[in-house]
C-alpha cells in the first residue's frame, strides 16, 4: 500500500492515536513539516491519502509562507480524490481553502479540554452517537459552500463536516494519547487559564474516562475513510446528478486555490 502522507506543524509533533491505527491497519505514514522547510508534493500518485493535524498558527497567518504553501497544495488532494483527513488546524485550512472564514468565537471563548459534540442528521453515519472528545483551539470554522455538517458542539457550533466523498474537517482532536495530553497541559499550561478552559486535573481524568469511547469510534471512522474504495460509487447513489460538494477544479480556483 502506498503510504499516508501526515503534515505537522510542529518538530515536537506526532501523529498519535491517528498514527498507531494507521499502521495497525499496514500503512507506513511519511511526516513532512512545512513549517520546518519539508516541502509538499506536486501530485498525489505516491500517497494514499493526507492527514493534516494541528498547531499553535492560525489557517489565517498568510505570513507564514508554509500556511501559504500548504493552502494552495489541499486542492492536489482533492483533485486526485485521495481521502484528505483534516484535524483542528487541518480543518480550518481546509474550510478556508473551499472559500469559508476562520475566526475566534466572538465572546473569546475557547475549547480546551473535552467537550461534547453531537451528529446533526446528515452526520449519524460518520457519529453514530454523542461522543466526549479532546478540544484545544480559540479559533472555528464557517461550514464551506457545498459542504456538509457532520457534527456539532454547544460553544463552536461546527465540529466536523465533509466536502465531496473522501475530504473530512474534524474541529477536535481524536489522535490524543495519555503521553499527548501530558504533553500538552505541561507545555501549553498558560492556556489553560483562558476563558473556557479546563484544568489539567479535569483533561487527564476526562481523557481516561473517554479515551476507549473515542478510539473505538475513530478506528471505524478511519477504517471507512481510507479503505473504501467505492467511495464514488456510494457518493454517486446520493447525488445522482454530481451535487455542489464534488471538489472540482473550477470551484477550488473559484475560491482563490489551485493552477
């Protein structure tokens, strides 16, 4: 199998749960950062699929030249129809690819710890139930043209949604590990002070109460996200005439991205 290509923002990243899952199903991941000078490929023939994780930049700093970079390289994925996972930062640079704004919550309100989020509808098959899970941004996404819902949660009312039948935006954070948690609330304990934030007692109990719940969910989630290879047919029996989320080149240049 072709390996997933994972881009993180940090050196101290990891991929976490995503990653140990990914190889448990035989995929080999290759890490690349941006933000450390790793550059991104022109095509996606050498991968079979893009995960996207978090950090501590805004999908808004386009003085950062790798946000630029890694902007304008999301329509690569999604023009040769690989799954593109993105988590947190991932997602608000998907969503503001596809031509939707990424703001602070307009109370100043920040997601840090867990929290629950909810299936809309649409959203029962990729969520079947409520599911507690790990948050740690000040910032949230506006749901792109053509997108669709998938979850939602009470402060940052968009939590994850789709685009076409292989792209994914999730807000929060299901790679968390007991090593990540630690390492998180220790590195970034100012932030747990912020408006909205929990403390570090409360993410690392939380964590063992609902860590099981949340990696048995996202096991079958990233089962059915890179594994199904029917996936345009079954998009197909839903919009029979195409629709308006089948990432297409016109629409991605529409918005500002790709050749």
């Amino acid at each position: 199998m072709l390996p997933v290509l994972v881009v993180v923002h940090q050196a101290t990243s990891n991929p976490g749960r995503v990653g140990a899952i990914l190889a448990d199903m035989g995929y080999s991941l290759e890490i690349r950062c941006p933000a450390l000078g790793d550059p991104l490929p022109t095509t996606m023939a050498g991968h079979s699929a893009a995960v996207v994780f978090g950090g501590p930049m805004s999908a808004n700093d386009d003085h950062h030249e790798f946000i630029r970079q890694e902007l304008a390289w999301i329509p690569t994925v999604l023009q040769a129809h690989k799954p593109y996972l993105g988590i947190c930062l991932g997602a608000q640079l998907l969503a503001r690819c596809l031509g939707a704004q990424v703001a602070p919550h307009p109370e100043g309100i920040r997601e840090i710890g867990y929290y629950p989020v909810w299936p809309t509808p649409m959203g029962r098959a990729f969520l079947p139930q409520p599911l507690v899970v790990y948050q740690w941004h000040q910032e949230g996404f506006d749901l792109p043209s053509g997108a669709h819902l998938l979850a939602t949660g009470k402060t940052f009312s968009h939590q994850a949604f789709c685009y076409g039948p292989r792209a994914y935006g999730l807000q929060f954070h299901p790679e968390m590990t007991t090593t990540l948690v630690n390492h998180w609330t220790t590195a970034g304990a100012d932030q747990l002070t912020c408006r909205g934030a929990q403390s570090r007692a409360h993410h690392i109990s939380r964590h063992r109460l609902y860590r099981q719940q949340v990696e048995a969910w996202l096991r079958q989630f990233l089962a059915d996200w890179v594994t199904t290879p029917a996936a345009e047919t079954v998009w197909g029996e839903f919009h029979p005439h195409g629709g308006p989320s089948r990432p297409t080149p016109s629409t991605l240049r529409e918005n500002g991205w790709g050749g």
